[in-house]
C-alpha cells in the first residue's frame, strides 16, 4: 500500500538578464506569473516537511549549467525527495540529473515521441526512478486528449488509455494534469481523476485546479489518488501547506509524515 503524499510543484523558468532560473506559477499553460526565487521557496517547504517536491522547467531551450546548479543548491540544503523535468529525452540526461541531486525525473513529451525511453530508464535506474507526467484536456469536440510540447501539441490518444501503456512501459508512478484547470483555483478534474487511479496500480499525482482545502480533500477522498501536487496555491499562501495538512488530518485522511 502506497503511502498518501502532499507535494508542491514549482516552475521555473531561466530569467535571461539575471541568467539564472526564476519561479513561476501558471494558468491553462499560458498565462504565467513570476513568483520570485526557487530556491527561497523549497527551503519553505522543507521547513514544513514537504512530502517531496516536483520541480518543472517550462523553457523551450534549457540551460543546463543553470539547471544543475540551481538543483545542487537546492539537494544540498533540503532533505525531501526532489522530481525534476523539463527537456529531458535521453539516458545520459537522465544520469546528470541524478548526479546533480535528482532522486526521480519526471518526463512528458519525450515518453510520447520516444515511448521506448519509459522503459530504458526503468530498466537502467529502476521503476521508482521515472514519472512519466502526462497533460490533457477537452479538445475542440469535447473529448479528452493528451496534449504535449506544454500543452500546445494535441495528440490522438485518451489520456486513460495513455495511463495503461506507460504503466506497461516501466512508469514507476504518473503525474495527471488537467490543462484547462491549471492555476484556476476552481477544484481538480475528479471523476476523471478517479477513472485514471481505476486502471492502473502504480501511484497517480493529480494537480490542476486547487484552490480551497476542500479541493485537496477531494482529491484524497473522491479522486483515490496517491498524492496531490499544487503549485499556484503553496506559492501564494505562506501557511499553506501547514493549512492543508491540518485540513487533511481533520477529513481523516492521513498522509506522509516526515519523520
């Protein structure tokens, strides 16, 4: 039985005239709000015993000096798990990220065009090395799609359907996001969610849409997910993580607890 977890994901994105990467939080994948600095932020969480921390690099070109850097940094002063993304699309990457302080990577796109890749790093690292973050939404004739390139790529197969095959693949875990509800504070996609938990027995992360306390309850309690990632709602409340933990214990749910 896996363990419930809470986790905060954090987007970054290299600020080229300070050239060093900066935090972001996002609406539908396309409105964008800088938040300030990374690595200020996962020491908050550290304090308040995250369970792990998912770390996404949004850009279109990665630096990858700045990116290794910045997760040194971070690995060397917390002491949670960290899942990093963000162009990654071969083993060798895969390597310098665990090198450089990653204990997972987490990978998008690249599992879609390369499905193989799911399965070598697998294989190479072992299966609790890869989540494989998988994007959709409704597209145009009110169907659910997966999306990829950060949402702007709409491809032809069913996000559920796309759940089994990684699972199969070598996926050790998979990180759900609903676009359409990203950074709206207007609650998670829970049915679906819980449609996707009901086919497949490796851990699902939901994020996309948390606004209240509720909200993460309903993921929990409704949605059967293994954990719950948010980004907009941590970055813009210093107290709520904490919140949300109180509010868990409260609904009885009983999640990771740092020891």
């Amino acid at each position: 039985m896996y363990k419930l977890r809470l986790i905060p994901k954090l987007l970054i994105t290299k600020n080229k005239s300070l050239k060093k990467n900066i935090l972001v939080t996002s609406s539908q994948f396309s409105k964008f709000t800088s938040v300030g600095d990374p690595f200020s932020q996962t020491k908050i969480f550290d304090a308040q015993s995250a369970d792990e921390l998912i770390i996404l690099n949004i850009d279109n070109q990665i630096d990858l000096d700045v990116n290794y850097q910045l997760l040194r940094k971070i690995t060397s002063e917390i002491f949670i798990p960290v899942t990093y993304g963000g162009g990654i699309y071969n083993l060798d990457l895969v390597r310098e990220y665990l090198k450089n302080g990653a204990d997972k990577v987490s990978i998008n796109s690249s599992a879609f065009k390369n499905p193989k890749l799911i399965t070598d790093i697998s294989e190479y690292f072992g299966r609790s090395t890869v989540c494989v973050s998988i994007d959709y939404k409704k597209n145009k004739d009110d169907k659910y799609k997966v999306f990829i390139n950060k949402g702007d790529e709409e491809v032809s197969i069913d996000p559920i359907d796309w759940v089994i095959e990684v699972e199969k693949r070598g996926a050790g875990e998979v990180h759900l996001c609903n676009i359409d509800r990203d950074g709206t504070k207007k609650g998670m996609d829970i049915d679906y969610i819980k449609k996707a938990c009901s086919v497949t027995k490796i851990p699902i992360i939901c994020s996309g849409g948390c606004g209240t306390l509720e909200h993460f309850v309903e993921g929990y309690k409704f949605g059967n997910v293994s954990a719950v990632s948010a980004s907009t709602y941590f970055c813009f409340k210093d107290q709520g993580f904490m919140q949300v933990r109180s509010a868990l214990k409260n609904a009885g749910i009983s999640i990771r607890t740092k020891t």
